[in-house]
C-alpha cells in the first residue's frame, strides 16, 4: 500500500496532475509508473487542444538579459486571467521560455510563421548540396525534404528542443503549464537582441 501512495506522490511532483487523475491512471496503468506517465501526458495534450480555442487575452512580458549583459530578451506570454498570470508556474514557464529563446535564438514561435522566403533560400541551399552528391532525383528530393523538417523544427521556438530538458520540445513544455494553471496559454511574440 505503501509502494501505491509513493507513486501517487512521485506523479504528483512530476506532473503538477490532480491526486485523482494520478490515481485514475495508475490504475490504468496497473501501477506502472512509465504507463501513467504516458496516460497523463496523453490527457494532458486533450485538455491542451480543449483549451486552445479559449481567448488568451491577460499575461505578462518576460524580460531575460543573460549573465554576460550581450544578449537580452523580451517575451509576451499569454493566458487567460490575471489572476493564473500572476502564478509563481506562469511566470516561471514565462521566464524558461525567455530564457530558452536567448540560448537556442528561434526564428519564429511556430512552424508555419516562419517567413516563406526564409525557407525558399534555405531549400535553394538543401538542394544544391544534395544536387553535390550525385544521388538519384528522388533520392534527393527526399534528403531535401528531410533536412527542411529538421531546419524548421530549429528554427520554431515550439518545435524546439527544450534547453533545460533536451527530451522534451518547448510545446510539450507549454502543454505540459496549460495542464498546471488550467488555462490557455499562449506565447505570443518574442524579440532577442544580442550585441
């Protein structure tokens, strides 16, 4: 019994989830702590999509300059009340996205906001390298194609790799504070300025 609490407690810190959602998918789960994981992470997505629709029009503007004074950012975060903006998880996610965009220095917040002559010069260059190798044409439509996705998932603050834990995107990490403070969250711009 006492394995079972442990577990629920463990989840809990992990997830920020409800004591009976944690509860509900332990036994989903059969105890399995990587099975409810999976589970919570699957509800939490769900509610995230719920949410999205919902108006976002309170928040706050993060600022982030880094140690070595050269690089500073600003970041609007949004949400839906003031009262979840002024939360100790709101402004925390606030000031790691600031802080993630001064170290991985993104284009864009999302994929299909990045600009389309960006992307056209850099499928000019992706193909004149694959061009270089001599590989069939449909060989390299595919290496173009597939070094596009990866370009773009570097270049969209979402599609990111989360610099404070690499195993997880910067949109995982917003769905993951939409499930924490039960509101739409939404970054909405950022700026980075560096010297």
């Amino acid at each position: 019994m006492a394995s079972a609490i442990e577990k629920i407690k463990q989840l809990r810190e992990e997830t920020a989830a409800g004591m009976m959602d944690v509860k509900r998918a332990l036994d989903e789960s059969d105890g399995d702590l990587e099975g409810a994981r999976r589970v919570l992470k699957e509800r939490g997505q769900t509610i995230a999509a719920k949410k999205s629709s919902r108006a976002a029009n309170e928040g706050l503007i993060e600022s982030y300059v880094h140690f070595n004074g050269r690089i500073g950012v600003l970041i609007e975060v949004n949400c839906e009340t003031d009262f979840v903006a002024r939360t100790p998880e709101f402004k925390e996610f606030a000031r790691n996205v600031a802080l993630h965009v001064a170290s991985s220095d993104p284009l864009t917040v999302a994929p299909e906001d990045i600009p389309e002559d960006a992307m056209a010069d850099e499928r000019s260059m992706f193909e004149k390298q694959a061009a270089e190798m001599g590989k069939p044409e449909n060989v390299t439509a595919k290496i173009v194609d597939g070094r596009m996705k990866k370009w773009i998932s570097e270049r969209a603050l979402l599609t990111q790799e989360y610099v404070k834990d690499p195993d997880k995107t910067v949109g995982e990490l917003l769905q993951d504070t939409i499930q924490k403070v039960g509101e739409n969250v939404v970054i909405r711009r950022f700026v980075r300025y560096s010297l």
